[in-house]
C-alpha cells in the first residue's frame, strides 16, 4: 500500500540514531563455534560458510541461524550534482526505474522473485512529482541540491532522510526479518558517495572515483574534479569532519536513508546484508555516526566501482562475492543471500559425530 509522509521537517541532534546498538550474544557465538567443531566434517573445512552461521547466531542470539526472511528494501534519490556532466544517463531515469522497480522489471525485482523476498522501494528523494503507484513516498525535497555550488541538503533535510530510512525498516521488519537487504538507486549518487568516501577517508577524490554509469576517462576526471572542488568549498578537508556535515554538503537523500536504515536495523537487532559501492559508503556514514552498529554488517561483495575496494578496506570488511558487478540496486547483496541460506542450513542440520556414530577427530 502506498503511504506518503509528512514534510515536516526536525533538526538533527543527539537522537535516536547515537543510541548504542546492542552487542552480539557471546554465549550464542560460544555454542555456534562448538556445533561447528562437531559436525561431521573437519573443523574449518567450510570455511566462510561456518564463519558465516557463527556470526549469524551471534547476531541473532540463537542456536539455530536463520536468512529465510529477507526483504529488500531499495531507497531511490535524485541529484543536483548531475547539471555537472558528472553522469552518463540523464536524471530524469532515476524516476523512470522507479516505475520499473514497481513493474517487477528491474534485475533487483527479478531476484527479488527468485529469492522469495519482498521488495520495498521507498522513493527518499527523486524529481519525481507524483507518488508512484507500488513506491512508498518518504522525502523531505525533490532532489539534493547541486553540491558544486551549496550545501546538498539542509540540517532538517538530513535528519528526515536518517529517519526515512529507521521507517523504512520498521515498515519491512513488520513481516518478519532475519536479515534485511539494502539497495539503492539514483543518477549520480556514485559522484555523492564518492564525494562522502573522500571526505571521510581523507583520500583524494581521484582514488575513489569511477565511471559509474559509464562515462569515459575523460568524464571521470571531471567528476574527480567536480568532487575536489565542493570538498574544498565546503571546508570538507579538514581533519575530523563530523559525518553529519558531510552527508549534509555531499550527501543524497536516499544514500542519508540508508545510513539511517542500517543504525536502525542494528539497534532492532536485525543483521544487514551490505549491496556495493553507494551501500558501503552508506555504511561508511553509520559507522561514524553510530560506531556501535558495525558487528551488525554483513558485506556481500566487491564491486567493480574503483573506490569499493578503498572503502571496504577502510572498513575491514571481508565481501562474500567478487563477480565485477557495478549495478546497485541491491543486486550483489541479493545474489549472496544464497551464500547465507547454505551456511544456515548447513550449520542447523548437519549431523553430528555423535548424532551419526562416526568417529570424531583424535585428540
């Protein structure tokens, strides 16, 4: 059902998104180990799949890991920073893939369906004017503001996007959530999530940048520049830039839901599957803004977007998948669910030693 919020605007202050996350259950990690050791198999032998169960037990405080319920929810935004030349597609396809997301013809709707998983799109900030039928409205403004010139978004903005996205789980977890998949979609959000990993890693924004939808060598040196340049406008070069100001004079509206949506699924106790590029650096902002809700990240893979493998390293994630994807949409998260429900599967109903009277390893 299509719901529409508020416009109402609220300032940004020490809310609910720096409320500490809850830690992992130790005791389930503890006992997740000791199954994984009496299984009938070497210890260690299934590698990432037992790390995998482990940590999802922990996560999840049970003896029985679980990634059966795992709705997608997908935040679209538009850009002002595209009147830069800074995308090789023109914005108005951001409001056109939100019809087809709707329609059930994009890739992440397609795996959605394969997956059986629902598949939420929340429309946190398009140039879209009317609601779209099967999208859930939820935006402070149409588009971001062009970052080249001022600020991409006021203080008010920012604070409606973080709280769109703790909506937006809310709203997807009211199904049942054993873990939750973000995705995202918007020309020009890799120029924003660029602009956000350079700002916060200290790095220049030519180590970061990428072609995105395609644009040439040529183009991508104008997005660096483009990028470099707003840094400096906005006095983003100096050490310690809270994350808050960041999002606020670079962000997207559905890049700030995101980070939103992550603290909130953390502080709800729901694991989140991490998609790619814009997704990573989304997580790059939660952390910041809410370093406690780092345990609750899962990162699905490495993108073919130059600056993944720089924010992933920042982040000390070890991605699932390496299959050079560069869509987004929540695509690489989706495909790596599979990954999830093997490792689930494998950790609950494997026999043990005992359970198969098959003798165990020597001591």
């Amino acid at each position: 059902m299509l719901r529409r919020r508020s416009l109402r605007l609220e300032a940004v202050r020490v809310e609910w998104f720096e409320t500490d996350c809850p830690q992992p259950s130790e005791a389930h990690r503890a006992a997740a180990e000791a199954r994984q050791n009496v299984l009938t198999k070497p210890p260690g032998s299934l590698g990432v799949l037992e790390a995998l169960a482990i940590k999802l037990a922990a996560l999840q405080a049970t003896d029985r890991p679980r990634a059966a319920r795992a709705p997608i929810v997908l935040f679209a935004g538009d850009h002002g920073v595209t009147a830069q030349g800074v995308s090789a597609y023109p914005a108005d396809v951001t409001v056109q893939m939100l019809h087809n997301f709707a329609a059930g013809g994009a890739a992440i709707a397609v795996l959605a369906r394969e997956l059986g998983v629902k598949l939420h799109v929340v429309d946190a900030g398009t140039l879209s004017e009317h609601d779209v039928p099967g999208v859930t409205t939820d935006k402070p403004r149409r588009g971001t503001r062009d970052f080249s010139h001022e600020a991409a978004m006021t203080t008010d903005e920012l604070s409606f996007a973080l709280k769109a996205g703790r909506r937006a789980v809310e709203r997807a977890r009211a199904g049942g959530a054993d873990i939750v998949i973000l995705g995202e979609m918007g020309i020009g959000n890799t120029t924003s999530a660029a602009a956000i990993a350079a700002s916060l890693l200290g790095v220049r924004a030519g180590d970061v940048v990428g072609a995105g939808t395609g644009l040439d060598a040529a183009g991508v040196n104008r997005k660096a520049e483009v990028i470099e340049a707003a840094l400096a406008t906005h006095g983003l070069r100096a050490a310690d830039v809270p994350a808050a100001q960041v999002l606020k004079c670079v962000g997207g509206l559905e890049i700030a839901a995101l980070a939103g949506a992550m603290i909130a699924a953390a502080q709800g106790r729901i694991p989140v599957l991490v998609d790619g590029f814009i997704v990573s650096v989304a997580a790059l902002g939660a952390v910041r803004l809410n370093p406690s809700c780092a345990p609750w990240l899962i990162y699905s893979h490495r993108s073919l977007e130059r600056g993944h493998r720089v924010v992933l390293d920042a982040l000390a994630a070890e991605p699932l998948l390496d299959l050079k994807l560069r869509l987004g949409e929540g695509s690489g998260a989706a495909a790596a669910l599979p990954l999830l429900r093997l490792a689930c599967a494998l950790h609950s109903e494997m026999a043990t030693f005992a359970d198969a009277h098959i003798s165990g390893p020597e001591s």
